[in-house]
C-alpha cells in the first residue's frame, strides 16, 4: 500500500476527474482518494466528482495491490502536471 498526498492546484472539473478515473481504471490497484473527510473511488468520475475538490486543498490518495507502484507514479504525474 502506498499513499500519495498532493496539494490540488486547480478545481477538479468533470474533464479531470474523468482523465483522472481514466488512469485509475487501468490499474487492478484499489485506489481511493480522500479530501478532508469524505473519500471516493478513483475509478468512478461522478464520485471524484462529488468529492468537490478545490484549489489549495490536500488530496490523500491510498493506493493498493499487486500494480500500486505504476499506478502511484502516473496518478502523480498526472496531478503535478494540471
């Protein structure tokens, strides 16, 4: 299991969420991303949506399974790149 923890920069529109889920979605790894206190699956646009996410908060992502490692390094570069 590995945890990343990023500040988000921008707003999560539906367009970042859905790339973000698009990443996720490759991956057998159970990924869940947690802001404050609520959390979703990485897997599902609408729940990273629903999650609200605006710029300046901290975002936990908890990354699990047998392909955590590739998974962590793209979902990384992806949120150091928006």
């Amino acid at each position: 299991m590995v945890n990343l923890i990023e500040q988000s920069h921008k707003h999560l529109s539906l367009r970042e969420c859905g790339c973000l889920a698009k990443i996720a979605k490759k991956y057998h790894a159970s990924i869940k991303v947690y802001n404050d206190s609520n959390s979703a699956n990485a897997k599902s646009i609408l729940s990273v949506l629903g999650l609200g996410i605006l710029p300046n908060q901290t975002l936990v992502i908890n990354i699990s399974g047998v392909d955590e490692r590739p998974a962590f390094n793209e979902i990384k570069k992806y949120l150091r790149e928006l």
